[in-house]
C-alpha cells in the first residue's frame, strides 16, 4: 500500500472503530466527526497529506525495500549518517507543521520500530517467534503507514509497591492466561496519549522487578486500539470547540490523553514480542538502542518547538515595543540560547554517530541524554517568559466573537500595537496565551516535565550511565604532576 493520504487515515479510523469514554459519554463510531477529536484527527491526517506533497515527496519518503512502494522517511533504517540526516529532515517538516506541539506524531513511535526491528535477535533470545513477530510488525506499520501510540506506566495507586504488590494484582495489566490463540491481559496501563491512532503498542515500563510476581508484568507486544475488550478513559477535552482564532493550538492539536483498560484482552502470538523476562524487559530500550532513535525524534520536536516560541516571543517584543529594554533582550537571549544549545546537541549526536551491533547508523546517545534532561527544566521557563513578556496583556485578548460584533471599532483602535493592527497583535497574543496560560498550554508543560519520566529519577540514571572514569583520571594526573 505505501503511503497513506489524510482521507485515508481518516476513513481507517472510522471503518475500525474502538471504545472510547470523555465525560461520561461512550464513543464507539464517528470518532473523526466527535468534537473531542475531529480537529486533532483533522491535523494527524495533515501529516498524511504532507507526504504526499510534491514538493516534499522526496524529503519524507523513500522507497520500500519490499514493496517498491513509497513509505515513511521516518521507517528508514539509517545506515549512513547522511541516512540520519533524512529521517531529521522530514521529521522536522512534521514538527513544525504543529510548532513542536504534536508530542505523539507518528514519527515517533515509528522511530521506535525501525530500532526494535533491526534488533529482532533481542527477542529472539526470549523466543524466536519474538525476533520474526518484531521484524513483521514493523513491516506491516511500515507498508501501511499506521499511526501507532503506546502506554508504559502502571496506575499510580501506591506507588510504594510494585504492580504485583498492589491490593488487586490486576489494577495493573498483567498476563492472565497463555492460550494456543495468545495471551490474555486484564487490568489498566497509562498514559495512552492520542487514541486516534491505528495501533497500541504495550511496551515495558522502565523498570520491571525480577521476582516471580512480577513476570506476568514483563510483556511487550501491540493491538489494534479496535481490539475487543480494549477500552480508553479519557481525561476532559482542552479543545472546547472554540475557533482556532481564539484558541490557535487547542483547536488543532489537542491529542488527548487517556488510561487504557484490558478487559481480558486476547493478543495473539504473533503480536507477542516479549513475554515472562524482567530481565530482558529492563534491558530493551537501552540494549535495542530505541531509546537512541526515539530521543534524536523527540530533540527534532524539541527544537521545532523551542524554535516557535522564540518566534512568539520576538514578534510580541517588536509589535508591543519592548525590545529596547535590557531585561527583555536577556530573556529573548535564554530562549536563542536554548534554541542553539538544543540544535548542537542534536547536530553532536550525528557527528559523533557510529554503526551500532544491529547494523544501523545510531547517534551518539552521550549529547541525546544531556539535552532528554535538560529540556523537561527549561520549557516551564520558556513559558515563563512569555507570561512575563505579554504581561496583563494576555489577558486583555478579545475573541473572534469580539471581532465580528459593534465593538470592533474600538477593539481596532485599543488594541493595535507599535507596529501591527489589533487582528494581528490580538491573534499573536491568543497564540501566546495558548501556549503560556489556557490548559492546552499548562498541560504542555506538564508533558514536557516527565516526558521520559520522573526528572529527578531521569538526572540520577543519567548520573549512574555516564562514564566519570576518564576525567576522574585526568584531575587525579593533575594532581600530582609535577611540571618543573
């Protein structure tokens, strides 16, 4: 099949319909019309177009191996750095389509594929059936252009304990039964970010304890989200059906969060990647090298979207008349300096790349973890400058309604700025108070600080995986050289 258009990733949501609960109501077909998903099944599908440009073709699609057909940029398994820079390019046309506000764009998790499969020999220790499952999904999502999510962490109950420790073994999902169809899993996993997507993957969480409790928590394996007895409960909608005029982001890339329940859920064998192995469980992102690839995409988001708030913030700095001011270039100069600082860690990842035991050309993960560490701190003060640059003014922006009314007389003579009209300083500022101060922007931040997790849990695996050894050598020679 090759790439898909926007209309056929839409029609494929619809024909394939899946269980899905946002404020007390059950969805089960008409996903892409509801108004909790319509404009983000709306944007994914854009990204579907985008491939199909003319002129970008070539930038986000190569031809498959297998088929013959065009595919994604992002399913490349690069063997060359000149292979990485193609998948960063493309990858960089999705993330700015969305101003780096698409966290779960499907590049993501595709990214994640193209490391599992190549790795295939990993699950093959486990079984291997594993090695081939993991080779031929990944072709399947490949050839058909699937848009796949996933979920990792067990419900935050008490977090004390281990899933196995919790008062119902099954609060977390756990493997129920091995039948000779699959497995069957029952209980809660989250957080299942964009249920609009074609295909769930259920991937370790970052650390499954090695007892015999805890082995039938020690999976991985994917469904399609029409699975039966899969289920999604959603949090509320932060699009509230508002034009994009007033809510720029939140009325096109509101992805949606949700707990996903498996209610006795068969998954067949050939689905299965992992099964029963703590051991392997706890080793797979890092050994895989997935983690790698998946943290170069998010850096590609991460830069876009920093990128985009610099642009925010100087075009508030010129239409209000504040850059004169030197604490207003220092706070513009923090952002530059993320901005760079974010691209050099990216583009030092690429330099330093080598050709990982898989066969693939991998970035050097050294500059990835520093910049997967240091990026969940700095966002909430990108955002912070925006509050402090906009000011009250933020909170004086009228909304469409407002600019279609009698009023509009005045909106256009109070609202205009040093060198904009009031429709282009209203619209910038509604931008910047989506990012900076409406829940669509407030749940960005929250995202941001634990997208790979706990921070200060990331800080200390990042301390604990870092090799000190040879600058503890260096000071300790220091110490006792003697230059006379």
């Amino acid at each position: 099949m090759g790439i898909r258009t926007g209309q056929q990733y839409l029609d494929d949501l619809d024909r394939n319909p899946r269980e899905i609960w946002i404020d007390g109501e059950k969805i089960t077909e008409g996903i892409t019309k509801h108004p909790a998903f319509r404009n983000i099944a709306r944007s994914v599908a854009h990204l579907y177009d985008m491939q199909n440009d003319p002129a970008l073709i070539d930038e986000m699609t190569y031809i498959s191996p297998k088929s013959g057909e065009r595919v994604g940029m992002s399913f490349l398994q690069p063997k060359t750095v000149e292979d990485l820079i193609k998948r960063r390019t493309m990858m960089k046309h999705w993330a700015d389509y969305s101003g780096g506000m698409m966290g779960r764009s499907p590049d993501y998790l595709n990214s994640d594929l193209m490391a599992l499969a190549a790795a295939s020999d990993f699950f093959a220790e486990n079984d291997p059936r594993f090695g081939e499952n993991i080779r031929a999904y990944y072709e399947y999502v490949r050839e058909n252009d699937l848009c796949t999510t996933h979920t990792l962490i067990h419900p935050q109950v008490n977090r004390a304990a281990g899933a196995a420790g919790q008062p119902d073994p099954y609060v977390a999902a756990r493997v129920v039964d091995k039948t000779k169809d699959g497995i069957i899993v029952r209980g809660a996993r989250m957080l299942a970010t964009l249920p609009l997507a074609d295909e769930l993957l259920v991937f370790p969480s970052t650390v499954v304890r090695s007892t015999e409790e805890d082995r039938p928590y020690a999976y991985a394996f994917a469904v399609p989200l029409s699975t039966p007895g899969l289920r999604f409960l959603c949090r509320e909608t932060f699009d509230y059906g508002k034009p994009a005029f007033d809510h720029p982001l939140g009325a096109r890339f509101e992805e949606m969060d949700a707990v996903v329940v498996f209610d006795d859920v068969l998954v067949p064998w050939d689905r299965v990647f992992l099964l029963d192995s703590p051991e392997l469980a706890n080793r797979m992102y890092m050994e895989t090298n997935a983690v790698v690839h998946m943290t170069y995409q998010v850096m590609v988001k991460d830069i876009a979207k920093a990128e985009f708030i610099l642009g925010v913030a100087s075009l508030m700095t010129d239409m209000i008349g504040i850059g004169q001011f030197q604490h207003v270039q220092e706070k513009l100069a923090k952002i530059i300096m993320t901005v760079e600082a974010m691209k050099a860690f990216q583009r030092a990842s690429e330099v330093d790349a080598s050709v990982d035991r898989w066969g693939i050309m991998t970035p050097d993960f050294k500059p990835l973890n520093a910049a997967r560490n240091l990026f969940p701190r700095i966002y909430p003060k990108l955002v912070e400058i925006l509050q402090l640059l906009g000011a009250g003014g933020l909170m004086a922006i009228p909304t469409e309604a407002d600019m279609n009314s009698p009023i509009r007389p005045d909106i256009d003579h109070y609202y205009q700025g040093r060198n904009a009209n009031a429709d282009e300083r209203i619209r910038l500022f509604r931008l910047a108070w989506d990012i900076a101060v409406s829940t669509f922007g407030g749940r960005q931040v929250l995202y941001e600080r634990f997208f790979f997790g706990d921070p200060v849990r990331m800080a200390g695996a990042l301390y604990q995986w870092y090799d000190h050894e040879d600058i503890k050598k260096r000071v300790r020679q220091f110490l006792y050289r003697n230059d006379d």
